[in-house]
C-alpha cells in the first residue's frame, strides 16, 4: 500500500473511490487505477469535515440536457451511451464513462 506521503490517485482531492472495484474517479482525467499520479494532483487536507465534490450526469459530455430554462432545480436530459429515458441528471451519480464537461451552454 501507499504511504500517506507519497503521490498517488487515491490520496488526492481532485478524486472519488469506485465502490465497485477500487479504482479512482478523477475530475482531470476519468476512471484510474488508485497507484496512478498525474501531475495535478493535489494532496487530500487531513481534516475530515472536507467535503469531496462528486461528480454527476449533468457534469459529463455525454448527458444531453433538454429543458435548460430551470438547471438550478433540475436537470432533464438522457445519456447518449446508456438510455433513452429521461432523469434527473443532478441525481445521478457519473459512471465509469465519465468524460468531464468543458461547459454547460444555457439558453
């Protein structure tokens, strides 16, 4: 295992453990092994009270929102690769094809 002070993926804040099968999560660069390192990894504080920022459909490229006139409630849209149904995408957890979204366009 890795020590606390050694860089790796599954100390950092910019990521979120895969209950699935332990692997990480990464804002920057999607689903990794816990061992990888890039170089914008930043140290998790010690502290516990630190919320992590978990990312949801609505944060990836691939969830197609269609009404945008009211985001700040919810979010309706369906994923390209995995549905045809509409929900919430504010509710939804990402998955593993998570691809991290440049910028939500509201109209």
């Amino acid at each position: 295992m890795n020590s606390k002070n050694s860089r790796s993926c599954s100390n950092c804040l910019k990521g979120t453990v895969i209950t699935i099968n332990n692997d990480i999560l990464c804002i920057e660069k999607g689903v990794v092994s816990q061992d990888y390192v890039c170089s914008k990894h930043r140290f998790m504080p010690e502290f516990s009270s630190l919320k992590r920022r978990i990312n949801t459909c609505l944060d990836c490229e691939n969830f197609i929102v269609y009404d945008t006139s009211k985001i700040e409630e919810k979010a309706y849209g369906i994923c390209q690769l995995f549905t045809v149904r509409k929900y919430d995408g504010k509710k939804k957890n990402a998955c593993s094809k998570f691809v991290k979204r440049s910028k939500l366009e509201v109209s």
